[in-house]
C-alpha cells in the first residue's frame, strides 16, 4: 500500500471500506437465536451481529459474546447465576434467559456511516465496547462491517515498511 493510501484518522470509512475483509453478518430481527448462532459460526471474524427490520433497515445489534452467553445460560443458567449481584443485572438475566430472537437480544443500533471518519469509528468502538460496527448507507441498510483489529492491521500494513538494518 502506498503512502498516498494510509489510513489516518480523518480518512472517510468509505475509503477504507475496499480494503476490509471481514463481511457483516446481517440477520432479521424475528430470527431464532440458535439460527443466528449459526450464522457467527459461519463467519468467526465478525464478532457483531447487525438485527435489521422487514425493509433490511438496521434497528440493532448484538454481539456475538451475547448469543454465546444466552445459548450457555439455557444450557447451564447457573454458570451465569454468579454474574447476579444487583437488582439490574438480575433484570437483565431474567429477560435474556427467556430471549428467543434475535430482538429479544439486541442493544441500540450502533453503527459507523461511510461518511464517518475513522475517528469517529473509533470512537464508537471505544464508547460502546465493540470491537467491530455494521457501516450503514443513508438509509440506514448495511453495506459493510468494521473491526477494529483489522482496521488496526490496515493501518500497520499503509506504514512504511522501517529501514533493515
């Protein structure tokens, strides 16, 4: 990659959507759990799932770690048990044991537009502890996914290469 390639921290997501190769993984917000499971299984590198409604529009987003921890707590909710110390968190594993789709599960649409710089992706990642976002159109479709580790090794890859010595 050139130097006139480099990634910085103002270059536009839609630039540097061409050089990612981890694709998002898109499920309805009505499918089951364990076929949405399947589908991460299918994909490792995406670590975040973009829920979208009937018009293919992102209303949400879970991460993979959230389906594992549902799928364990059927299994075994007393290995989640101990994760119980306040009146929120047993809130939260009183609906997430009875989750049975995808929007039973997801948080807030969180994501990256193209427009965005790389900035402002990072700080998404950062605010909401993601470690990868869907980049949405205008109208709020799916277009791409961003991790941020990939999106670290791109960076790496557009440095100069250091003086062998």
């Amino acid at each position: 990659m050139s130097g006139q390639n480099r990634i910085g921290r103002r270059t536009p997501v839609r630039d540097v959507q061409s050089l990612l190769d981890i694709e998002p993984i898109v499920v309805h917000a009505d499918l089951d759990l364990i076929a949405a499971a399947r589908r991460a299984i299918e994909r490792p590198a995406t670590r975040v799932l973009a829920v979208v409604d009937d018009d293919a529009r992102l209303i949400g987003v879970i991460p993979v770690q959230r389906i594992v921890e549902e799928l364990v707590a059927r299994a075994s909710p007393e290995d989640l048990m101990a994760e119980i110390t306040d009146l929120a968190s047993a809130v939260r594993f009183g609906r997430e044991i009875g989750a049975k789709v995808c929007r039973d599960l997801m948080s807030e649409p969180v994501a990256v537009h193209g427009e965005a710089t790389v900035a402002d992706a990072f700080h998404q990642l950062k605010a909401h502890h993601y470690s990868g976002l869907p980049i949405i159109d205008a109208e709020r479709r799916v277009v791409g996914y961003l991790d941020i580790l990939e999106l670290a090794l791109r960076h790496l890859d557009a440095l100069p290469a250091p003086d062998a010595r």
